[in-house]
C-alpha cells in the first residue's frame, strides 16, 4: 500500500477497501516509526488528520469523492495551515499558528485531501541542503549521513520513505526539483503564476512558486490538477481557463505506441553538460536521453550561452526580495521577541539577531547591500540585465526544442555537514535550477538512476510557458518504459 500511486489509493477509497480514516492512521503509524531518523516532519497533529479523513469518508460514502479525497499529503511548513504551528523552519516562528490557510491548502482541503503534517525545510526555504532550519537537518532516506537536499527536503524525504504517498512544496531557485533528484522522487515547479503564493511564506515573490512532489509523472500531475489556479488575492496569480494536467499523459504524439514520443523534439543545452558535473549522474542522464530518443523524442543539440550567470544574479535577486520580505518579522505582531531589550530599536535588533539563523542573516545583509543607493545599479539592476538575457536564451531554445533535459544537480547528496561552512560551494549546487525560476519557466525533475554511494539521480526537463501537461506526458512515457521512479531505499520497509 505504501507504493501505491494516488490513483490506486483512490480506488481502494471509492471501492471502501479502506477508508481514509484507516489509511491516514496507517500513515501516522509509519511516521511514528520512521521519522524520527529522518526529521522529515516538524508537526503532526493525528487529531486534525483524522478529522479530516473522516469528513472525507463522508464524502465518498455521498458518492462526492474527487481524485484525491481521502488521501494524506504532506505539506511543507512553508504553507500556513489554519490551526497548524506553522514555522518556515524558524525559531522567528516557532510559536506561530496560522490563522488562516493558504489558497493551495485551501484547494486541497476542498478537494478532500488529509494534510498529514508539516515538514521540515531550510530557514525560511533559504538553502538548498534543509540543514538551515532551526528544528535540525533532515537526513536521506537512502543514507541517513547523507543531506535530501533543500529546501524543501522534508517533503522530498517522506515520500522517498514512503510516509506519505504526496507532498507540497516550494521552488525559488529549485527547492523542489533539487531534493526529488537527491531523494529519488519527483517534483515539479509550475510556471510562474500558475499556482498562488498567498499564504505561502514569501522568501523572493518574484522567483516562489508552489509546487507537487511525488511518486511518479501521474501523481504530480493529479496534485498539479488541484493546486493550480486563479487566486485574486496573489496579483501575480494568473487567470486562465483550467487545465487538465494529466490530459495527455497517456495520448502519444503519434499513433505508434512503440514509439509514443516521436516527433518530441528535446533539447540538451552544452552548457549543462561541461566542467562541473559529476561523471556519475552525466552518465545517468546520457542513459535517459538515450532511452527518450528510444521512444521516439529527437535529440537536438542548443544552447543557453548565460547558464554561468544564472546563480550569481539568483544570489542577488532572491536576497534583495529575501531582506523586504523578510522585514515583517520584527517581534511587534507575531512570531518570536527577545526577552530583554532596552528600547523599540534595540528589541528589533536583538529579536531579528536572535529570532533568525545564520543563513537567513546572511541573505538580509546581502539584499540590504545590493539595493543600497550606491550599490543599486552594480548589482542589483545588473542582476534584472542578466534575468532577461537568461529568458530570452531559453526563449531563443524554445525555437528549437520542445522541451530541455539535463540534470538537476551537478552531484548526488552530499554528507551531511559537508557544505555548510562554504556557502558558494552551497550556492553552486543551484547551478541547473534557478534559471527557470529566472525565466518563470516549469521546470521538474524525475529520477533516471543511481550514482555514487547507490545515492539517486534526477534528470530535469524543462519547458515553455505553460508546457506542464507535456512535460509530465515526457516524464510519464519515461516512466512507463522505466522504473527507476518504483525504487525504494532500503529500510523503510
Ligand atoms: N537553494 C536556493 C536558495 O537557497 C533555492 C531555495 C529555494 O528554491 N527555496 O536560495
């Protein structure tokens, strides 16, 4: 059962092989029993879970059952949950219940799904390793000495552990797709404005976005189906008609069903392929080209010439974001207050000193220095320069291609402690990410093999605006003909 793909499990709900009540304690029962050598959950609160599963028992015996009714997801603790202690991996925030849900967890909850509790991530999703949060890392299931990347490692961790069958999470240079590709599991960020980041505790509005991690292609795209959408109250939210995400998973481009990709023109950039990628994931991501190319997608060689750039403007633009975003948390209307202070200035100082960690107050001081007056045009307006040169490179492969592969990140998981004390070595791991977080493109990583250490490779595909539903019929086809997405890691049986 701790396999099964989210269509099974609703089948299993709509023939009452099991209720959700049954399921979502199975689930709470194996997070009992696996998470506390993993630190993958922050918050579990049976009591709401299984109210929730009750209600959605009624709903499926009223024959009102959607697709993921009854079933539990993770969220990560970035996602303000009314009535949950939602903390963003702070001590800024480690006393914080939400008032209200946030509009994906509001679509969620009407759709029937179980939040089964809030994983652990980065400090305020900054990091991309989950080492930076103040609750601890959380730790590989594959190898507990081994980091599940950042910063959404939580969630990437409890469905590779299978103790949850779904996650959410959050992308702002990759915090998605980068610890699916080093749990082994999939993820996806949509395109900018695709799903609302009201109640998503805002790290870089122009760069977050709301996304599914999962088992497999199929499973993100179910949650895709529920996640998306028009939010009046996110103005970046954009409004367009509904999509059916999993609409051509299973519609291959031709009528040859030996070669369900044909005509599928992928494009593999030189750029993501050269010094700084490991030998043992290129090789795994050369075998999964090889196998798109099997199914019939055509191989065409292009190039993004300002990859080299894309972290160091991230750098600057997601903190500059970071430091205004983050200047609520000043101890006067919620979360954490110094105990001793002198005066108003002084309580601010010592909450924010004591309220953030070291990552967190590193980004602050950058941002603050890229948008001083003085330093604004060096860095900061240099920055945009680069982001749309960086959009219009893909804009120029989209001519070409129709989707990009590479791989996700340069390396498997790293031990743990292994980059914490050198945040450009930290930094660099974004290198194949945080473009498409420039460019607001969708962009998901799937597993496609194991390297050094057995630990999992994930290769990404990346698209146009709004290529969602072809990027999961690539990623699915892939899967059909593959199982690297059935691998589990040993002891979590
Ligand atoms: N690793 C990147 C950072 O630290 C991305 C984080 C994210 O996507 N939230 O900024």
């Amino acid at each position: 059962m701790f396999n099964a793909t989210l269509k099974q499990l609703s089948a299993l709900l709509a023939q009452k092989k099991l209720s959700s009540a049954e399921l979502t304690q199975s689930y709470l029962d194996r997070v009992a029993r696996l998470n506390p050598g993993l630190n993958a959950f922050l918050s579990i609160d049976a009591g709401k879970s299984l109210a929730q599963a009750r209600a959605a028992d009624a709903q499926i015996a009223a024959g009102k059952a959607q697709a993921l009714t009854g079933i539990p997801v993770a969220h990560k603790d970035i996602f303000c949950a009314e009535g949950w202690l939602t903390t963003c991996g702070s001590k800024m925030l480690a006393n914080f219940v939400s008032p209200y849900d946030a509009h994906v967890v509001e679509q969620l909850n009407a759709a029937g799904a179980v939040i089964l509790g809030k994983t652990n991530m980065d400090e305020f999703a900054m990091g991309s390793s989950s080492e930076t949060g103040f609750f601890g890392p959380v730790k590989n299931p594959w190898d507990r000495t081994r980091v599940a990347g950042g910063s959404s490692g939580g969630s990437a961790a409890a469905v590779a552990a299978r103790i949850a069958p779904a996650a959410i999470g959050t992308d702002t240079g990759g915090s998605i797709r980068q610890p699916a590709a080093l749990t082994g599991i999939c993820g996806l960020k949509p395109t900018y404005g695709v799903v609302s980041r009201y109640g998503m505790i805002a790290f870089a509005s122009s760069l977050d976005q709301g996304g599914p991690m999962g088992k497999s292609a199929e499973d993100l795209a179910l949650m895709l189906n529920v996640m998306a959408g028009f939010d009046a109250r996110d103005s970046t939210s954009l409004e367009r008609p509904a999509e059916d995400y999993t609409r051509l998973l299973d519609a291959p481009l031709t009528g040859d069903r030996a070669k369900p990709l044909s005509g599928l023109r992928i494009g593999v950039p030189k750029e993501y392929f050269g010094a700084g990628l490991d030998g043992d994931v290129g090789a795994a991501v050369e075998a999964a080209l090889a196998q798109f190319e099997k199914l019939g997608a055509r191989r065409i060689p292009v190039s993004l010439p300002n990859s080299a750039l894309s972290v160091p403007a991230y750098y600057v633009i997601a903190p500059a974001e970071a430091s205004s975003n983050l200047s609520r948390f000043d101890g006067v209307r919620y979360g954490y207050r110094a105990a001793e202070y002198s005066d108003l200035a002084d309580m601010y100082r010592k909450t924010r000193a004591q309220g953030f960690g070291a990552e967190v107050r590193r980004r602050i001081l950058i941002g603050t220095y890229v948008l001083s007056h003085g330093y604004y045009d060096a860095y900061y307006l240099k920055a945009q320069k680069i982001r749309r040169l960086i959009a219009q490179d893909f804009a120029q492969a989209f001519k070409q291609c129709d989707l990009i592969l590479g791989p996700t990140t340069p390396s498997v998981a790293f031990a743990l402690g292994a980059k914490t004390a050198d945040p450009v070595q930290m930094y660099l791991i974004d290198i194949y990410t945080v473009a498409a977080n420039l460019a607001g493109l969708p962009a998901m990583s799937i597993p496609c093999g194991f390297g050094a250490g057995g630990m999992p490779v994930g290769l990404q595909l990346a698209g146009d605006y709004f290529a969602e539903a072809r990027m999961l019929q690539a990623a699915h086809q892939y899967q059909l003909a593959t199982d690297w997405h059935l691998r589990q890691p040993a002891g979590v049986e």
